[in-house]
C-alpha cells in the first residue's frame, strides 16, 4: 500500500476513532444483594430510606447516566443543577456535540410521560485508560494517571446526591440506569466490576439497576490494533472529528487499550474486566449495535447521524472490517468501528439481552438499517425508543416487552461461537487462558503464512517472557528468518528477542524484562520474512502483555466452610501501604461440570509488612462447592499480584 492511501485510511480511522467511546450472580460482601444471589449482605450505612413527599406520594428518586465515547470532555464543566424532576448534573460539550438534547430527553421519558433526572458525563475517555495506569502512552511527564473510572464514578455520585449535594438525604438519586456508547461502556464496566476498589464505585454499583452498552467494544476492535501497528498516526482536522464528539489525537491510551490483544487479557484479569458475562458483577446488562453490511434503506436513514459520516463507517467497514476472522472478532459485521461479535459479547447469545444488532449465529434482532457507529447514540430509526423501553423497564417497573423481533437475514446462521461461557468455569480461569495474537495486519495478498503468537497473560518485572510463535502455511523450501521484540507501554524502551525452540519444536520468543521494566502493558511483535514462488514476503503479528511490578503476595491461604457460607483466611505480605483486594470464583461440580455461582471480592486497605485478611462469603448451600481462581489484586495501579488456580475448601 502506498503512503498515500495510507494516509487517507488513517484519517478514517482517526475519524471513527473519535466515535469509539468507545460476573455470573454477585456475592458482595458490602453492597445490597440483587435478586437471584447466593449471598447475603449487609445494607450500607449512613442517610435515610424515606422518599415520601409532603403530601404523601412516593418520590421516584431515579434517574438516568450517559456516558460518552472514546473522545475527551473533562474540559468542558460538569455542572448540577434544578431540582426533582428538572435535576441535571451536565458536561455541556458531551451534550451538543455527543448525545444532543432530543436523544437524551427521549431516553430520560418515564413510562407515564414525565422524564426523570439525568447525568451527562464527561470525561478524558480518549487520553486515558480507565484504571490507574502507572505508565501513560503519550503523558509527557510519564505521570501516573489516576485512570477514567475514578472521573465517571466521581461524576455519577455527585449526581446521586441529588440537588442539595450531600448524600443521606432525602432528595438523593437512588437507581440509576447506565446508558454508554462505545468506548465507554468499558469504563462502566471497570467502575461495575471493581466496586470494592473504591467508596464510590461501591455506590455507583449499589445504584446501578442496569446497563445499556450501545456499539460496546467489549472484545475491543481491530481498528485499535491496525492504527498502532503503524504507529502514532494523529487526528484528522477538528472540524471533522468534531462531527462525531472527538477531540485531539487517537494514539492514546483510551484507544490503546481496546486493542484486540489488549481486551483478551483485560476482559480476563481480576483487576479490571474480569469476564464477560450478560450481568456485570450483578448489574444487568443489554447490548446494542449497528450492522453493516445493510444496504437497505432510504437516503433519510442514510443520512442522519451525517451521510458524509455513515459512508465513510461503511468504507471502513469493507476495508477493515468485512471480514471473518475470530483472532481479531471481526464477523464481517460490524457498524463501520465496532465488530458486532465485539458489541454482543456481553449478551452470550442471549436474544433477550440484546435491544438491536446481529449475534454470532446470524440472527438480526430490531431494525438495523443503517444503523452506523455515529448514528447508534441518536436518535436514527427508532433506537432512542428501544433504549427508553428498556430504561423503562428497569426503572419504572413497566412491563417487559415482547420477546425481540428476529429479523430476516440474508446470511446463512452461523454456529455461536463464543469465547468465553461464563457459566462454564472448568475453562474460565485467569490462569488458564492464553490470549492468542492477530495474523499480520500489514501482509501482502501474496504472502502464504499466518503468524500467530501465544503467551501466558501475566509477567512480572525483571522476569524471562516467553511468547510461543506459530508460523503456518510455510513450505520447507521457504528459507525464513524470524525477529522481534518487547515494547513497554509508552513506547518508548525496546528489550529484543531471542528465538528458541523447546524439544517439542515450538518456536519461541524470548527476554528478561528488565526490573525497572514499566508495569502496564507490553507488546511483544514479532516479524518473519521468506521467499518463495510468489516472491519475497513478510508477516508481523503482536501480542499484549501484562506486566506487573510485584508488591503484595500470599505467604497463607485457606478456605473452610462455616455455618452461612465460606470462610476464607490470607495472610499477605506487602512492600508498601496498598489497597488490596481478594477475588475468588465460587464454583459447583455438577455432573462433572463446574457452574459457577458467583464471583465475591473484598477489599481492604493495608500497611506495609504481614497482615491477616478473613473474608466471610455468605452461601445457603455448600454441597460440591468449590474455591477457584483466588486472585490477589491491587487496586492502586489496577494490577493482579497473584492468582492460586484452586484452593481445598476444609469441611
């Protein structure tokens, strides 16, 4: 490919990069139990239970959150203001140049006409990742950065506080839903997920009735992978990334991280996504996205969110994304930016959580038409009523809506494969998983091999990484040569590789990370080049990695089962005051099947030397019940300190 269309495809990638914003049942040992969990919980303190008005009526003290995209809003002031019904916490530039006021009025509507309190956040979704990173892309004081969650989570409690700004008192925000587009539907799922990391995640959490991901890039999207396999790539003008919310430039960390590799390892380490599960640590969650390719439709349709805008998605989808390739989860469907394999993720499968889009067996669910990445937060084609249903539902009580619409479709079913079954945790664990790399991204038609990478997901510095590399589709007369390397998070230091091969014949890449290797995650890239009788060729393929710097371990841990439930008892060692927690993976054998039954976590905040942490996860029935996967986490820099696969659970 020359260096100019080059150039002009990374403009459109820039350009729908502006457009990205982008647990089985809980057992929460401080937070209040959902409906159909294990677990018991004790209510949190403080504030007043009594919503009644004067005059007796029942106040709703329920609202709705928007999140944006991968763009940045910090900038514009997020102001509260008005009261009951009319109370409003704001980001003004995520209204008019993100969702705009027709979406949000319509999606805010309650089932008896009247529209209830709202929350449009902003914040660096596109600069940052959303957990504490200790080791930024571009910062150039290489800073730590606290991470987006801590802005949305600080955002959405100021918000359920209501409009005299303390909590505990009567005109508090109670239930929230939580509406994301893109990218940020990542963020809520860090804030979710790791709700005992924080106070104010722990309140987000407790008030989330549900979670709306609309072009979620849950599994991440090759449009990441591709723009950092050529480098640091810039914005196209303002004007035009204006059009679709966005600010700045998109080789940052909030594009960073929704690499394809990157999202493999996140969406499985116990300090950040966790899992992909239709509930997020007990939250419900739906999921909607557009489809391309859709064809159908009138020059209306076509037209709103921008037809300029809608064209060139529909360009980007049948130059990058028309294909069917599950290393990467491209279906060849997507909505120009987001595969739709990445945006039903969380759905498993399940129709019933899925408000529009196409599942992996080649079912279409709702009106699609035309439904581009820049036209899923808009009100184009009915969506801002099919996401106001929902939020109906969750909220106001009113009743479900009918099973969804299956829509005809023209491309023969597909059987579903997915990644990962959360209800099956024989295969399920951190440990067990080894996120696969993508075929080159910069290959020639005429190069004949597939290069695929494997490794262990989590290192350590001042370790030996070791990478395994499959090299396919190569005869024996093609003489090859094979190089690489490990890249730190910033780019900015290179440690080379050197190729092994075990008894077994597997081609390894390997190096000692250095022990001031920056924690974060690393890319190891590996290039291999031949010849043969289509002539010279090339292949490159990467992989992330994540690297920690080791500060809390196990020196003890057990389980036994008490009356009410589990028992668990670590003593852990740490360098440094740290807030820590434990997660673990209740599981029962069933059949020689293991089902989870939830996903408990706990933290703490601990000084320097020993301590002793007991851990009391409340289950009715400890029949088969087993410990999995307790993973010790550190919430400061969003790291996994370790992970013990198993643990005998003492009867």
């Amino acid at each position: 490919m020359t260096d100019g269309p080059r150039r002009l495809l990374a403009s459109l990638s820039c350009l729908a990069l502006a457009a990205c914003g982008d647990a089985p049942t809980r057992l929460s040992t401080t937070a209040p139990p959902r409906g159909g969990e294990v677990a018991s919980a004790e209510l949190p303190g403080g504030g007043t239970d009594d919503t009644s008005t004067p005059g007796g009526e029942k106040r709703r003290a329920d609202g709705v959150v928007f999140l944006h995209g991968t763009s940045d809003h910090e900038a514009s002031p997020y102001k509260c203001d008005g009261a009951g019904d009319d109370f409003k916490c704001v980001a003004k530039s995520a209204v008019d140049t993100y969702w705009q006021q027709p979406t949000l009025d319509s999606e805010r509507t309650r089932a008896d006409g009247s529209k209830r309190p709202y929350a449009v956040l902003g914040c660096q979704l596109a600069a940052e990742t959303p957990w504490p990173n200790p080791s930024p892309v571009r910062n150039p004081t290489k800073k730590p950065e606290p991470g987006t969650g801590a802005c949305v989570a600080a955002q959405i409690t100021k918000f359920l506080d209501g409009p005299d700004g303390q909590p505990g008192t009567a005109d508090d925000v109670k239930d929230v839903v939580i509406v994301t587009h893109s990218g940020g539907s990542n963020v809520a799922r860090y804030v979710l997920q790791q709700h005992t990391a924080r106070p104010e995640f722990e309140r987000v959490h407790a008030a989330a009735r549900g979670f709306i991901g609309i072009a979620a890039p849950n599994h991440g999207t090759f449009l990441a992978d591709w723009m950092f396999t050529f480098g640091s790539l810039g914005s196209v003008a303002s004007s035009l990334t204006r059009l679709f919310g966005g600010e700045g430039f998109f080789d940052d960390d909030g594009v960073a991280f929704i690499r394809t590799t990157s999202m493999a390892s996140f969406n499985r380490d116990p300090a950040k996504l966790v899992d992909l599960s239709k509930d997020v640590a007990g939250v419900p969650s739906f999921m909607a996205s557009g489809t391309f390719p859709d064809t159908k439709g009138d020059d209306a349709k076509v037209a709103c969110g921008g037809s300029a805008e809608t064209k060139g998605l529909a360009l980007l989808h049948s130059l990058y994304l028309g294909k069917d390739d599950l290393p990467t989860f491209r279906d060849d469907c997507s909505d120009g930016f987001i595969s739709c394999r990445s945006a039903m993720a969380l759905a498993n499968g399940d129709p019933s959580r899925v408000l529009f889009g196409r599942l992996d067996d080649g079912r279409v669910i709702g009106r699609t038409h035309f439904r581009a990445h820049n036209q899923s937060r808009l009100t184009c084609d009915g969506l801002d009523l099919d996401v106001r249903k929902k939020v109906q539902e969750l909220l106001d009580g009113a009743a479900p809506s009918a099973p969804p619409t299956l829509a005809a479709n023209d491309s023969p079913a597909r059987e579903w494969r997915s990644v990962l079954d959360p209800l099956s945790v024989a295969r399920a664990g951190f440990t067990r998983f080894a996120p696969a790399g993508s075929p080159s991204l910069d290959a020639r038609d005429d190069a004949p091999a597939t290069l695929t990478l494997r490794a262990a997901p989590l290192f350590a510095t001042g370790s030996r990484v070791e990478v395994d590399v499959a090299l396919d589709g190569v005869r024996d007369d093609e003489a090859t040569t094979t190089h690489g390397w490990f890249e730190s998070p910033s780019r900015d230091r290179r440690v080379e590789a050197t190729f092994t091969r075990r008894p077994d014949g597997t081609l390894v890449a390997s190096a000692t990370l250095p022990r001031d290797a920056s924690p974060g995650t690393w890319t190891a890239h590996v290039e291999a080049d031949g010849r043969g009788e289509a002539g010279a060729w090339t292949r490159d393929a990467d992989i992330a990695l994540t690297v920690r710097r080791v500060v809390a371990r196990f020196s003890e841990l057990s389980a036994r089962a008490v009356d009410g439930g589990v028992e668990v008892s670590a003593v852990v060692d740490v360098d440094e005051a740290s807030r820590v927690g434990l997660r673990a993976t209740l599981v029962r054998e069933v059949a020689r099947t293991a089902i989870a039954l939830g996903a408990p976590q706990m933290s703490r905040d601990v000084q320097r030397g020993t301590t002793r942490i007991t851990w009391k996860i409340a289950a009715a029935d400890l029949a088969d019940v087993h410990l999995r996967d307790v993973a010790l986490v550190r919430h400061d820099d969003a790291s996994t300190q370790a992970v013990v696969s198993e643990v005998p659970l003492a009867r």
